[in-house]
C-alpha cells in the first residue's frame, strides 16, 4: 500500500535521536513549533465543506526552510533538488505543485510524508514537527497519505482488492469491522457496489478503476492530508476528469486536504485553490489560482502558460532543457533562461543587474499571492509585455 | 491523387481483438493530419497498419494506397523501399525506439546507407546536417541515447524520420512524457520541417488541445472507427459527436469560469477491443443514446462543410442542411444531455 511504509529511508544521520518523539525538530535545533498552534486537531473544521478554512487558523501542514541534497556523482557537487521552500496547507485546502520534470517538485512531496529526509529545515503537521523514526513515521502516516502516479505499478498485482484497501488497516491495526471501512471506503471512491470489487486483482480493473483503487487504500485510515503525485497522468482524458472530481468530492465531504504535484496547469486550473510554481528547488510564484494562471507575474510561469495549445498571443518557447540542480546559476536562478531579461525589458526597469547577482528572497508559505522575480516586483503590474494577457 | 488514401482499413490480433474496424482517412501533401483517442482505441495500430509493421498473424483488410500505390499488396522488397523513404514513422517513447549500443549519428545514418546507397562519409554528413535541422549540434552524433535528454532523443527520432527525405511522416505521440515547454519545441519543430518541405503529416494523440492546436485537420477514433472528421478547430470547439464533445471537454480552458472547480470526462471505461459492444460502440457511455444505438451501428455521414460524424443524432432533424437552425438546436440540446451527466 502507499504511503505506509513504516520504516525510515536509510542513510540516517547520527545525529537524529533513535527514538525520536513525536516533538524532535527535523533539523535537531530544539526551537518549539511557532506559538499559536493549536494541540492535535479537533477532526473537521466548520466550513470544512466548502475551500479552505480562513488563514488566520493554523496550517494543517507546514514546511519552513525546506531544503533536500542528494550526493553528486564522482564526488560532483550536490544536487540540490528543493532548495528552500516554504508552503502551507491548510486544513480543506487543494494546493498545486506544478512544474517542470527536474524542478523537486517530487522530492518536496516525498520529503513532506517523510520519505526523504531534508538536510535543512522543518516540517510541521497539526502544530508538531515531523519526526524521522519509524514509531513517529507509522502514526504520522496514518493521517497524510500518497496516492501515486502510476496505479499498476503502486498495486500488487498478487493480491484482491479486499487486501489491498485493508492493508492499512491491518499495518496500523485500526479497531472495527474491516469489512465495512473497506467497503465504505471503496464507494468514497466510487467503485460501488463496493462487495463487487472485493475479490478482484489489479489486472481485472480498467486503469481509472485501479486508481480509484490506489485512493480507496489511502482513503481508509481517514486521512486528513492526501500528497497525489500526478494522480491522473497515466490516465486517458475521460477517465481523467471522473478523478479529479472524485478527488474534489472527498474535499467537500470528508474536508480532506490535499496536495497536487503536477506538471499540468490545466489539472490545477481545474481543481486547485493555491498553486505554487516550482522551478530548479524553489517556488517562484504562488498565489490564488485565478490570480496566477490568468494574471501570472513570474516570467517563468508566462512561459509555461504560453504554450498551452489554448494560450492568446505569441508562445515563449524557452530554449534550452531545465538547468541542473548540482549546478544553480547565482542571482536569480531562472536568469539564464528568462525572456525578460534576454529582451532588454529587465534593462530598461533597471533590475538586470540584480537578476544576474541577487538572489529573490524566498517566498512566504501561506496563501497571499507572491512572486520571487526582480523585475516582476519593480514594474507596475499592467505592464506585461513578454506574456499571455489576463483573459 | 491524395498522399495517402485509407480505405476501410480492418486489423484485427490473434484472438480477436478487432482493433481498428473499417477507418478511411486522407492526407495530402503538406497536410497536417491529426488523429485523437484514447488507448486502445486503434489509432497505433493504424500507424503501424500503414508500413506493414505489425506482428504476424494479425488480419489486415482493406487498402492503403501511398501515392496510389497499395501498401497492403506490395510485394516485401518495395515494401522495404518505401518504409524510409516513401512513408516514415517517429514512433512514441524515445526511450524505447534507439538502439542503445550504437550511437545516435550512426543510426541516422544506416537508413541514407541502406536507401540512398551513400557512401559512409556522405551519410555521416548528412547526418550531421539531419541533427542541426533539428536544433542538435553535429557533434552529438557521437552520443549514446542515454546520455541525452528525453527532448534531444525526440529530436534525434525526428532527424531519423527524415533522413531519406520521405513523402508522408507518421508521428505516433511524438510529445508525450515530455515536459510542456520541450513538447512545445518538438511541435513547434516538426511544424516547421513539414511547413518547409511539404510532406504530409499524420500526428497521433490522446491530446485533442494539442492535435487542434497543430493539425489542419482532425479525426476522433474511438473503438476502432473515425467517429468525428473535419477541421480540426471546429472539431475540437465544436464536436459533432457526443464522444469528440467529451473527449474536448476533458482538457479544461484555463481562464473558463465554466472548468474552475469543475473538471470533466464521461463515466465508464473505453471498450476492449476484444469485447466492442453491439450497434454504435458509444452507445453504452453515450449521455444521448437511444434505443436504436444499442442495436445499429452508425456510420460516418456528412455534419456540415467537410466535416463528418458517426451519430444518429447528426443530420436526423435537417437532412440536406446540416449546418442549418435545425441542427444548432441538436447541437446545444446535446451539449446539455452531455453537461448533465458529468459533475
């Protein structure tokens, strides 16, 4: 099943305690969670009904300082795939992640259910940090889970559908009848008659089906955050949409958050509140969907919305393959590639220079509307020469 | 005489599986022909129906005349003339199509040896010349597919196919799996290479947005059979058939309060080709089926100026006059029975 495995990814650092409680920062520094938080949830929030509960409550999950290296090759430099992150989700709240392939969009979704453990900074479900040892790991699983891309290769082809959807329970020995958390789980999901599915194997199901599966798993510890990486991407169009709407329902009826990684803008577009645009490790630009996607301020996120086969206006083909994270440009990262700065419109508000040297600072991770772009901060928001217009 | 004429085309695998079920298609020269569907809807095999690609034992019927001349009928050496040179394909997954022991260069050269009997200092230049075309430098001839990206892969696959200077190039979702902003570069490219030499262009998709966006024309598979032809703008903004309507509306308008919070598809799985139901093929998903749709099969009938669709519904109320006030009442009655069905 995904998302419950309970041991830790290898490679632990000495330093990290063996026997971490629920309560050890990620990054050892003994700081307290930041002061407001409430202890562990009361379950739904009011309102949990209809988009995401008012900012002023806490977040459900949130990642302050996130960074994740992996080693280089031949003693190479690290590639540092999410580097410096910060991102909130609140309770009820659909977030998208979008972004090319390469960008650590995956890493940082990986990172949040604790399957890779960040070098710096530190994430913090329901007002506790996220602890790295498998006890904290188990029970922390059992209220976020990952849904995958792939639902043949997530599924077992050797078991029904029965086992499948009750492995949770029986990994985290739930109390109850099993039969009837399958079963409800099942038509959450929307394979009803739930009993009609019970003894089927993964190769009997269609791949919409299997995917309804894959939830069906993750819907049965009633999480209250679901990462979903891709969760549509291997499926055909019309089979496409019947998902996202499911995953729309469980928000309306069970008020489950969730976190969309995907490099689809349309798939955001459609079910998202809050997108966040990630390019080469760090969120570039985020904000309200409708804000972002029709009025975008980043250049990189003119560009991905400009070549959509739908988009007004002349496309921004971007030249060149997504930079190497062993190897990020200084200043701003997106500098080498950016038509703002390439067609002298950057020169002209006066920020070239900084674009070539300064780094943006990091964005805030809750939901007010930002962007990491020197340019984008200095010039007046009409002026949008190099991007498709708000329609 | 058109490039190349598809005349009720039938393949059907050992076992059963009936994978295309009677297709006609045309593409002229420097037409760009998009083809929409899902999977297992026939369209791959189609393309591979075309150069007598597939795998022994399948039934073929039918004719493919390639500048008048039937495919399905030649003998095996122009057969292997023709594939390269007269028809080419780029085939899906880059991956999986390169040789991975041989380098890129030497595999765009072996169908110049092979076909144009070029000596290998010649083809080795023309395969450098091939790369730059494609916006690679000359000098990654020498590269093992590995060590490119997957966009550089799809670039090589796309030098290949134009090696030996074909009259038609099939290209079998030539961007999936890549990126947004690569996919736009290789679309944008082969855009430009058909626009340049006036080869017809056959391009396979699930992605209607993208199909529209590039083809002059379009034609919707589903089950086997074109159910949806014509322009491929007005196919995709405004499908005659249930099936195109839904399948267009499954790629969501980013700006359209209509999609916000409101994604789209159609209940129900695409057929097994093994198992295509009875009468119109549709019908058991279809939010507008009748009676009659479970038990007689619908064929492709004129909906308008150059355009085509397989539905009862298509020219029942204005027979003559298929674009006439009639049938946009059809029209927007249907849209609704469609609308009501999705959440």
């Amino acid at each position: 099943m995904t998302g419950t495995t309970p041991t830790p990814p290898p490679g632990t650092p000495p330093r990290a305690t063996p026997d971490a409680s629920p309560g050890t920062p990620l990054d050892g520094t003994p700081d307290a969670p930041p002061g407001g938080m409430p202890g562990p949830g009361p379950g739904l929030p009011p309102g949990a009904g209809r988009g995401p509960s008012s900012a002023a409550e806490s977040p459900l999950l949130s990642v302050e300082g996130l960074h994740v290296a992996f080693p280089g090759r031949r003693g190479g430099a690290d590639a540092r795939a999410v580097d410096g992150v910060d991102l909130d989700i609140r309770r009820g709240e659909i977030v998208a992640l979008v972004g090319e392939s390469g960008c650590g969009k995956t890493t940082l979704a990986r990172s949040l259910l604790g399957l890779v453990r960040p070098v710096r900074g530190r994430v913090t479900f329901d007002g506790a940090p996220l602890a790295h040892s498998a006890r904290a790991l188990k029970a922390y699983r059992r209220r976020a889970q990952l849904v995958l891309q792939d639902p043949s290769g997530s599924l077992n082809p050797r078991h029904t559908v029965y086992d499948i959807v009750a492995e949770g329970l029986r990994i985290h020995g739930r109390p109850g009848d099993e039969r009837t958390a399958v079963a409800e789980a099942l038509s959450r999901a929307g394979l009803r008659p739930p009993e009609r599915f019970f003894l089927r194997y993964p190769h009997e199901l269609s791949g919409g089906q299997r995917q309804r599966v894959v939830i069906a798993g993750a819907l049965v510890l009633r999480p209250e955050l679901l990462v979903a990486d891709e969760p549509v991407a291997s499926l055909d169009a019309s089979v496409r949409g019947e998902i996202l709407a499911l995953l729309l329902r469980l928000r309306t009826e069970l008020g489950l958050a969730a976190l969309v990684v995907t490099h689809d803008l349309g798939l955001a577009w459609n079910i998202a509140d809050r997108v966040a645009v990630m390019y080469l490790g760090r969120i570039v630009e985020t904000g309200a969907v409708e804000q972002v996607l029709t009025a975008p301020r980043h250049p990189y996120t003119r560009a991905l919305l400009s070549v959509l086969p739908e988009a007004p206006g002349d496309p921004v083909v971007l030249t060149g393959e997504p930079p190497d994270p062993s190897n990020i440009p200084t200043g701003c990262r997106f500098h080498a590639r950016c038509q703002v700065l390439a067609d002298g419109t950057a020169e002209r508000a006066g920020v070239a220079d900084a674009c070539r040297s300064r780094e943006p600072a990091v964005l805030h991770g809750g939901g007010e509307s930002q962007v990491a772009c020197h340019w984008a901060l200095a010039a007046p928001r009409e002026v949008s020469p190099a991007g498709p217009a708000p329609r | 005489m058109s490039l190349l004429e598809v005349r009720d085309l039938t393949v059907t695998y050992p076992g059963g599986a009936a994978a295309v079920r009677g297709v006609g298609l045309t593409v002229e020269a420097g037409e760009k022909l998009g083809l929409a569907g899902e999977s297992g809807c026939g369209k791959s095999t189609l393309a591979l129906a075309l150069l007598r690609l597939l795998p022994a034992g399948a039934r073929v019927g039918g004719e493919i005349l390639l500048d008048g001349e039937d495919v399905l009928t030649m003998k095996w050496g122009r057969v292997r003339a023709v594939r390269w040179a007269g028809a080419s394909i780029v085939f899906q997954g880059a991956m999986h199509s390169l040789n991975a022991v041989h380098r890129v260069g030497d595999q765009i050269a072996e169908p110049i040896l092979l076909h144009r009997g070029a000596t290998p200092a010649d083809a080795r230049r023309r395969a450098g010349e091939l790369l730059e075309q494609v916006g690679l430098p000359a000098a990654r001839a020498r590269a093992y597919p590995h060590e490119l990206s997957g966009g550089q892969r799809q670039r090589v696959m796309i030098a290949m196919a134009l090696a030996c200077e074909p009259r038609l190039v099939v290209a079998d979702e030539p961007t999936t799996a890549l990126d947004v902003m690569i996919q736009a570069q290789i679309l944008r490219l082969i855009e430009n290479l058909v626009g340049e030499q006036d080869v017809g262009l056959m391009m396979i998709s699930h992605d209607l947005a993208v199909l529209a966006d590039t083809c002059d024309r379009l034609a919707v598979m589903y089950a086997g059979r074109v159910v949806e032809e014509g322009p491929a703008r007005e196919v995709y903004d405004d499908a005659r058939h249930p099936y195109g309507r839904a399948l267009s509306g499954a790629f969501p308008r980013i700006g359209d309060p209509g999609s916000r919070f409101a994604p789209r598809g159609l209940p129900g799985d695409p057929p097994d080709p093994a198992a295509v139901p009875s009468g119109c093929a549709f019908h058991p998903r279809c939010p507008v089926a009748l009676d009659v749709c479970a038990t007689e099969d619908q064929v492709l009938r004129d909906a308008g100026p150059r355009r085509r669709a397989a539905c009862v519904h298509v020219g029942t109320d204005a027979t003559g006059t298929p674009d006439g006030n009639g049938s946009g009442g059809t029209a927007s009655a249907r849209d609704d029975g469609v609308r009501s069905r999705t959440p």
